[in-house]
C-alpha cells in the first residue's frame, strides 16, 4: 500500500504529464488559449476554478488509491 507521500508524488507526477501534453504537442494552440485566458474576467476564472475543484474532489472521493470504500464515510 501506498503511504500519503507516495500518493502526493504519483499525483504531481501524473499532473505534471498532463499539463505538459498540450504545450508539448501543440505549443500555439496552447498559446492562444492561454492568452484567451488572460482575458477573461476574474469571476470567470473563478467559476471554472471551483468547477475543476468539484470534478477533482468528486474523482478522489468515488475512485480512492486503495479501492476499497470511498475516503468519506
């Protein structure tokens, strides 16, 4: 079984691939969308901020590390 540590590294691991993906493979597109971001409003980035918060909690809560019961009871 994994201990805490090792959890939190796999996760930065797997983070860092999927972040790194798109500027890798398509760096213009990604540009742009980066600078589309810049622009939007702060409540916006907000909105999508909570929502990427939401969807990740709910993928940790009904998907945990050792596939036993979910980590809340």
């Amino acid at each position: 079984m994994y201990d805490t540590t090792d959890v939190l590294i796999l996760a930065f691991g797997w983070m860092a691939i999927f972040e790194g993906v798109s500027p890798l493979l398509f760096p213009e597109t990604w540009r742009r969308a980066v600078r589309e971001l810049v622009e939007q409003p702060e409540s916006g980035l907000r909105s999508f901020g909570g929502v990427l918060v939401g969807c990740g909690l709910c993928l940790v809560w009904y998907f945990p590390a050792d596939r036993g019961e979910t980590l809340i009871h």
